[in-house]
C-alpha cells in the first residue's frame, strides 16, 4: 500500500539507553529490529545491511507479487539460535521480521526484549497441543507502540518452537495467511 515507510517509522528516535517506565514505553521511542534490520527499512537496505541478508533467497509470493519473502540462513550463537528467519517485505517495505528457536532459549529472548522494550503490555498464559498430542503450557507476549506488534509465542504449534513475530501494523492486513 505504501511506497515508502510511513513517516512516523522514520521519525522515530533511537534512544542510546532505553528509558524506565511502564509496560510498553520504551518501544514507543525505539525502532524495532532484529540484527541489521528495522521494520520500515526498504528491501535495498535490508540486502545492504548485511552479508547473511545479501545472500538470502527472496521471491514473491503466490498471493501477491508485491509481496517478496526473503530468508536469510539460521543464525547461531549468543544466548540462543535464531531458525525459520523470514523477512517479509509489502511493496518493497519491511513489514514483518519473524524467527523461531527452542522453547528453552525462553530467557534469552525475553531478556532480550526486556532490555530493549521494557515489560510487555500483554500477557496471556494458557494451554496449548501439540501435533503428538502434548499438553504443554503457552504464553503469549505482546508489545506494541501503535506503529509496530510484537509477539512472542512460547511453543507455537505445529513444531512447539518459541516464534518472536515483528509486525508493521499498517501492512499487517496485507500479509498472507502463512505470514502471520
């Protein structure tokens, strides 16, 4: 829908160290990213902003041509390993980042988070099966500053892999079914 990154994305300041407040205050002052990438940064920058996203395989999808899925490989190392890494960009605009890694990397990612985001404004704890049939508990973690969603879930199924999802909101009802 948009060419370019709506205005306010790029208007966004990045603090050099996050501020105290409640749940949610400091992603509404930083851009939200994960290595070299931020969600309205176009597919040129991206493929510029590192080796990993130079070389990764991107197509458009069958759903729509403006539309481009990009996946650069795994990343190892750190407090945890980034698997299933997706960039998915909405007319040449980042709109989504997503990455899973196992439920037991569940501290990693969280402090993590925390330490860039403060507390998450939502927390839903329940149940969820898995496709063997295991009952295992789920959380699920939402941070949003109006521009920009993020989601952690802790297992998602069908695999039970913990999946963070960045989403740019004003692209979030053009992404296909598979993409969310």
């Amino acid at each position: 829908m948009f060419a370019s990154p709506p205005p306010a994305v790029s208007a966004l300041p990045a603090p050099t160290a996050p501020p105290a407040g409640p749940p949610g205050e400091r992603m509404r002052l930083v851009r939200y990213g994960f290595d070299h990438a931020e969600l309205g940064m176009s597919l040129a920058d991206w493929r510029a902003s590192s080796p990993d996203h130079a070389n990764a395989p991107c197509a458009p999808t069958a759903h729509d041509p403006h539309i481009v899925v990009c996946e650069p490989a795994s990343e190892m190392g750190g407090a945890y390993s980034e698997r299933n890494r997706q960039a998915v960009f909405v007319d040449g605009v980042l709109a989504r980042l997503t990455f899973s890694t196992s439920i037991d990397s569940f501290d990693g990612v969280m402090a993590r988070l925390d330490n860039t985001f403060g507390r998450p404004a939502r927390i839903v704890r329940d149940t969820i099966r898995l496709e063997d049939g295991l009952v295992l508990p789920h959380v699920l973690m939402t941070w949003t500053n109006g521009l920009a969603t993020i989601r952690v879930t802790d297992p998602e199924p069908p695999g039970g892999l913990l999946t963070v999802r960045a989403t740019l909101n004003t692209n979030a009802g053009r992404l296909p079914a598979s993409h969310l």
